[in-house]
C-alpha cells in the first residue's frame, strides 16, 4: 500500500509540475501570441486563462504519456522510476487524472469565445494522441512540436475572435 505522501508525490511527478520547463515552452509562444492578436494589450482575464490553461494541458499530456508508455518504461534507465512504472499511481488513477485535467481545461476555455472552444477540442486530440502516434511515425517531434504550439492558434481565436495568418505563421 502506498501512503498519502508518496502518492502526492506521484501525482506531482506525473504531472511533472517538478520540471516546470516543459511548460514554460509552451507558454511564451502562447504569450507571444496573445500579445500579437491584443496589439499589445491582452486582455488580463485571457492571459490568465491562458496560464493556468497551459499548465493544465502540459500536465494532462505527461499523464496520457505515461499511461501510454506505462510498458515500456520500465525498460529505460531515464523512465524506469516514473510513477506508474514503480506502482504509486496505477493506469487507472492516471486515466482519472488525464480526465480530471482535461475537464478542468475545458472550464477555463469555455470562458472564451466560441472559435477557441473549437480549437481547444483539437488540441485537447493533439495532446491525448501524441503518445500513440508518436508510435507510427518517423517524425514524432513533427506532430509533438504542433501539439505544443496549438496554442498559438487558440491564442489568436480567443484575443481577437479570428485566425489571421500571422497565428498560422507562427506555428
């Protein structure tokens, strides 16, 4: 039986909220891109939207990643010790957690105007199908690279209720 603490702890590293740098990647183009629709002026409500969203979505995709590498990272020195590997969260909680995450990103968007709801359905697929297509091809950074910066695009709808072509240059 794993205690409180340690389960805590697995949580945490699952959601590599310990390594905040993967989402710090997703989050300055996002802002960037905010900053490009606003003119300079995003409105503060989106911008914190957009923070906190990017966090969550970060977070949701680690744990889809690991649920769907639960197998094979054991087999890797860098991986072995993740938290569905060692048995401190089991697949089952880690689906909980992905769903939990994603609802939670889904009450920040729905905040938004209808363009970028739209949108965040398609990230949310990006995200949930990386770790599965990153299986049937040859440039997994491709498709990985478009999951992290659909918010970019999301940006954009939500800052001003268009896609021009700026916010597909920029992805």
């Amino acid at each position: 039986m794993v205690d409180t603490s340690h389960k805590i702890s697995g949580v945490l590293q699952l959601m590599r909220l310990d390594r905040p740098i993967g989402s710090l990647l997703l989050l300055w183009p996002t802002l960037w891109a905010l900053w490009l629709a606003g003119r300079g002026r995003p409105a503060p409500g989106i911008v914190l939207i957009f923070i906190i969203g990017v966090f969550v979505m970060r977070a949701a995709g680690c744990t889809i990643n690991d649920y769907a590498d639960r197998n094979i990272d054991g087999l890797v020195k860098r991986t072995a010790g993740r938290p569905l590997v060692t048995g401190v969260i089991s697949p089952r909680q880690a689906l909980v957690l992905f769903a939990g995450l994603c609802t939670l990103a889904f009450v920040l968007v729905i905040n938004l105007n209808r363009l970028t709801i739209e949108l965040s359905f398609i990230g949310a697929l990006l995200a949930a199908s990386y770790p599965f297509v990153k299986r049937l091809t040859h440039l997994p950074q491709l498709y990985l690279g478009l999951a992290f910066g659909w918010g970019i695009p999301m940006a954009y709808a939500a800052e001003a209720n268009t896609l021009t072509a700026p916010s597909w240059w920029l992805l």
